[in-house]
C-alpha cells in the first residue's frame, strides 16, 4: 500500500505569509494526487487534482507542484478563510489514502 | 444543484451491522465513481471504499475489507456501504464523495455529501 506522509502537521502563519505543505508518497504516483481542505466543522472541498490543476472556484493563491513522489501545496497569500486542515490524497492505487494533514492556524 | 444526501448512520453494538445510503442528485450518476470517507472525531479523513461508475469494480480500505461492501444502485441514484462486524474503531462521520470519473480510483472526488454519524458502543 502508498503511503502519504504529510508534513508539517501543523503550522502558523501571519496574514500575507506564503505557505508551503508537502506530501510525500512511499512510492512514485506519478501526479496522481489531489489536495483537499477541511475547515472546522465543515466538509472537505477539492482544492487541486492531477497534482497542479486547480479545481473550479479556488482561489489562484492555491497552487500545487510535484511528481513521483514529492508534492508542494502553496498558499502564495495566506487569508484569515485559509484557516483549516488540508489534506493530500494518492489516487495512482488503492487504498486511495489520505495524509494525515496539515492544520494551518493564522497567527 | 448537484447534491448527496447520507442516510442511516446511528447507534449500534459491537458485532452489529449498519447499513448506509446516499441519495444523489443533479448529475448523471452512473457516470461518476462513488466514495465512502470516514473521519472519526478530533482525528484525520480515511477513505474507505470505492466503486466505479457502473459498479463493476470495487476498492476497499484494509482496514475494513471482508466487513464492508460497497454498492450502488444507478436505477436509484443511490449508493450503499454494508457494514457488518462493526467495532468500536469505526466510530465516525461517514461522508460519500463524487469522484471526477467513472473509474473507481475517482481522480478526486469533488462533492461532498454532509455525512452520517456511527457510533459502535455497548
């Protein structure tokens, strides 16, 4: 099984702060990869899929990068909104797991 | 406005069997691969299953698999998890989630439904 190991597992940044996630996979998943993001009391949203594409109606401070096995989710100008747990995703193979997510807190 | 609607979470023992549904609606259903994701309380999202399109291939989570099954039925627009043997460790919020294409791996998944709580407790 493809394990993703997300780091940091948390984080906190000012307002305007540029903010890096990674997403490390135990084997290459080529950009089989989405990023989701929980906030608080409310239900994951799609942020990205295929590693760098963004998902209609996400803002364009949300980027994502990576292939193989090492993957980047940026937030280029964090907002008090951005607020939340993100979490990546392989969808290469089954199990299609999860990391164990990045809470990132506004300071 | 596309829509999923859980159903059939609750209370039940250990060793019991629950059964969920999700209603969808405002896509074409049996277009799209279905998911079950749980997330139980104060701790992280965890896919659970997976079902293609046309239902001819099913994925699960180890932690699960020879318990649960997965289904849907496209005539209803409507997806099922059974879940039997259930144990304390499946305690969660169970949310069906749309994937991006038929195939079950699902390429992300891009709707959410609002979840459905099981509580496995004597």
């Amino acid at each position: 099984d493809i394990q993703m190991t997300q780091s940091p597992s948390s984080l906190s940044a000012s307002v305007g702060d540029r903010v890096t996630i990674t997403c490390r996979a135990s084997q290459g998943i080529s950009n089989y990869l989405a990023w989701y993001q929980q906030k608080p009391g409310k239900v994951p949203k799609l942020l990205i899929y295929a590693a760098s594409t963004l998902q209609s109606g996400v803002p364009s401070r949300f980027s994502g990068s990576g292939s193989g096995t090492d993957f980047t989710l940026t937030i280029s100008s964090l907002q008090p909104e951005d607020a939340a747990t993100y979490y990546c995703q392989n969808y290469k193979s089954a199990p299609l797991t999860f990391g164990g997510g990045t809470k990132v807190e506004i300071k | 406005e596309v829509q999923l609607l859980e159903s059939g979470g609750g209370l039940v023992q250990p060793g019991g069997s629950l059964r969920l549904s999700c209603a969808a609606s405002g896509f074409t259903f049996s277009s799209f691969a279905m998911n079950w994701v749980r997330q139980a309380p104060g701790k992280g999202l965890e896919w659970v299953s997976a079902i293609s399109g046309s239902g001819d291939r099913t994925y699960y989570a180890d932690a699960v698999k020879g318990r649960f099954t997965i289904s849907r039925d496209n005539s209803k627009n409507t997806l099922y998890l059974q879940m039997n043997s259930l144990r304390a460790e499946d305690t969660a919020v169970y949310y069906c989630a749309k994937g991006r294409s038929s195939y079950a791996s699902s390429y992300g998944m891009d709707v959410w439904g609002q979840g459905t709580t099981v509580t496995v407790s004597s």
